[in-house]
C-alpha cells in the first residue's frame, strides 16, 4: 500500500489501550486493524470505532467500561446500555463542565452520545446538545439511544473535529472526551473551537497527554493511535497549543498518571481535564 504510515501493525493487545489497567473500557482488545483499512489514521480510527459501536451491547456485560470509572451511579442510571457500552473515555467532563440552563453545548466526538445525553439534562428543554462524529455507525447507534431516551434537544451530526460543521459564535460550551489525541492536526481543532464558541464561551475536554515524548515505535503504531495513546501530546506542548490558540483562563481541573501495561512508557501517559475561556468582545 502506497503512503501507509504505519508500516507493519503490532497486534491489539488488551493491555495496550488508553484507559490503562481497565484497558476494556477502550474498544474490544481482539478487533483487527488490516492494512486495507489502513490508508491513513483517520480510516483507521473509524474502522476501530465502527466496531465498537456495533459490538456496544456484547461490552455492556462482558467488559468494565470507561463509565464504571469516570461517572457516578446516578449518572449511568440514567443512560442507555448500549450508550454506556460504547463509551471509550478518559474522564467525565460534563460532570465537572457546569452545563447551564438554556446554553448550547458541542461534543466533538460524541461516540454513543454518552456526554450529550447527561448534557441535555443540565441545560434543560429550553437548551441544545449538538454531538459531533465522524463515524457513521456511531451517529446511527446515538441517534438509536437518543430515541429510547426520548430526547429532544439533542442533535447529531456527521463531522471532523478539525473541520467542525457549526457556525461561528454559536456555542457556548464544547466538551470532548479522550477524542483531540486522536487528532494529527490538533492546532485546526483547537482554532475550530476558537471559532465556533461565542465570546466568553468555554471548553472543558477531557484528553490523553504525556509527560514525555513517546517512542517514533509507539507513534507510528495503528494499535497505539486508535487506543487514544500513540497521538498523546507532550503535556506542556498541549498547555501551550491552547494558550497560543487564543484561550484564556487555562486551568487544569484534574491530572492523574494513567498507567497500566508493562511497557515502561506507559508510566508517562497523563489523564488530563481541562478548561479554558474564548476572550469576551
């Protein structure tokens, strides 16, 4: 295959994904990645994700899943299973996001709609959730749990969170979940958010980081970039990409070490949420 970045593919292994020792909770450890489905990361990422969210109902018995440690038990009750089956994340930002009534609110990388539908609570009837993804199969199983649930504030839509299909100075918080390390181009993601937030609007995005720069063996493997680690940035590059962005008010709200695995690498990988402002006009 021409221009594949990859190379040869390690195998998935289950304990190489990017929830640590509860690596489960990321997809299924067993999905093969091919190279025909390898012509670039984003393929590679959708191909991973498609599978997870098909096999969302198998996870919701037979896996610890992200929501088992991020979110309350109250905040799962509320959700559908398979919704909570296809969670892959490496926190909780709406629970710390401070959602208010009426606002308008953009996940990027919506998954099963997880984030949007505990959202949809916090800025009630009057409000819009709005969950982007770029994963087809993704968007049908969230569209499917929205159903259930009932939901009518909430909207789905096909998209890239480095090209994001929302008008400017429309939203007044955007939430992300594990989903920006995903990204090769997280300057065009952080200038979209810059874009589409009103002034004075926030984010808070709960991603995976490094302390250190991981190995070129690491970054070019398919398994590590669709299990959020091998795309991980440095933390301080991550900090400065946002404040060069334009945002103001950074603050990081929680940081704990992620771990997991033998690998000595591992120990430097970083569950990060953060928060930060657009500059009021």
């Amino acid at each position: 295959m021409t221009n594949n970045r990859f190379g040869t593919l390690s195998p998935i292994d289950a304990g190489e994904a990017c929830c640590g020792e509860d690596a489960s909770c990321c997809g299924d450890p067993t999905a093969e990645i091919t190279h025909a489905q390898l012509d670039s990361i984003t393929t590679a990422v959708q191909h991973h994700y498609g599978t997870l969210a098909e096999r969302a109902g198998e996870r919701v018995s037979s896996n610890t899943k992200a929501t088992d440690r991020f979110y309350t038990e109250e905040q799962r009750a509320v959700l559908p299973a398979a919704a909570a089956g296809a969670s892959a994340g490496c926190g909780n930002p709406v629970g710390i996001a401070d959602a208010k009534t009426a606002e308008t609110v953009l996940d990027l990388g919506s998954g099963g709609g997880i984030d949007c539908f505990l959202a949809s609570k916090e800025v009630g009837p009057t409000g819009l959730v709005i969950g982007i993804d770029m994963t087809p199969r993704m968007l049908e199983l969230a569209r499917t749990n929205a159903e259930k649930l009932e939901t009518t504030n909430v909207v789905f839509k096909l998209g890239h969170i480095e090209q994001i299909p929302q008008q400017d100075n429309s939203v007044d918080l955007v939430i992300s979940n594990c989903v920006i390390a995903l990204s090769e181009q997280k300057e065009r993601v952080f200038s979209e958010i810059m874009r589409i937030l009103k002034p004075g609007g926030r984010f808070v995005i709960s991603d995976m980081v490094t302390d250190k720069p991981l190995t070129e063996e690491v970054r070019n493997s398919a398994a590590e970039w669709v299990s959020c680690v091998a795309g991980a940035a440095v933390m301080s590059d991550y900090l400065a990409l946002v404040k060069e962005t334009g945002f103001e008010l950074v603050e990081i709200l929680k940081e704990n070490k992620s771990g997991g695995g033998a690998e000595v690498w591992r120990s430097s990988m970083i569950d990060l949420t953060l928060r930060a402002f657009k500059p009021a006009e």
